[in-house]
C-alpha cells in the first residue's frame, strides 16, 4: 500500500458570524479554559481567536496545519487543540469535519 503525498490541499473555511459567536463562546468558556489549562500544566490560557482546518501532510504542511502558522506549533507560548467535537455539533458546524484552535499561554 503506497503513501499518498497530497501537493495542494485547500484548508480555507469561513464561518457564519453567529455559529462563530456559539463556537467561540464555548471555546472560551470558564470550566473548558481551566480543564485545558490543567491539562497543559499552565495557570491560565486564553483563546486567539486563530481556527484552522488540519490539512492533510504535504511537504509544505509537514505539521498538518497551514504553513503560516507552523509558528505556533514551534512556539512554547501556543498550546493547539483539537475542538471537541461536541462543540462542534452544538455550534452546527459540519463543514469542515474538524477544526483546530490555538490558545496562548499565560
């Protein structure tokens, strides 16, 4: 079985405002901040607002996220999680299937 190298993969999305606002808000919500937070042995983590579709391995996203934020991944600041998926549902976003987001350590 071979190994497909996908070249060029389009991770672009948009979100309506209002399932943004839903998302966001979960993101951001006091128990979750703090459970992620324990979970990354840190104080306090704050959300940046930056989401990204994980895009497959290519040698331009080696690390499976748009290369313009690869910076993140390197960077001991940034803590990057999967978005649950129940918040994904409880948001109704079904396109993409999922999503990343970065938070920053405080």
């Amino acid at each position: 079985m071979k190994i497909k190298v996908i070249e060029n993969f389009d991770g672009s999305f948009t979100l309506d405002r209002e399932i943004q606002s839903i998302l966001f808000s979960l993101l951001t919500g006091e128990k979750f901040l703090q459970q992620v937070a324990e979970q990354a042995n840190c104080q306090t983590i704050t959300f940046t607002e930056i989401l990204f579709q994980p895009v497959p391995y290519s040698p331009g996203t080696p690390k499976g996220m748009p290369a313009e934020l690869e910076k993140y991944h390197q960077s001991p600041e940034y803590l990057i999680i999967n978005v649950p998926p129940n918040f994904m549902f409880a948001a109704k976003i079904f396109q993409p299937s999922r999503l990343c987001a970065i938070y920053q350590r405080l």
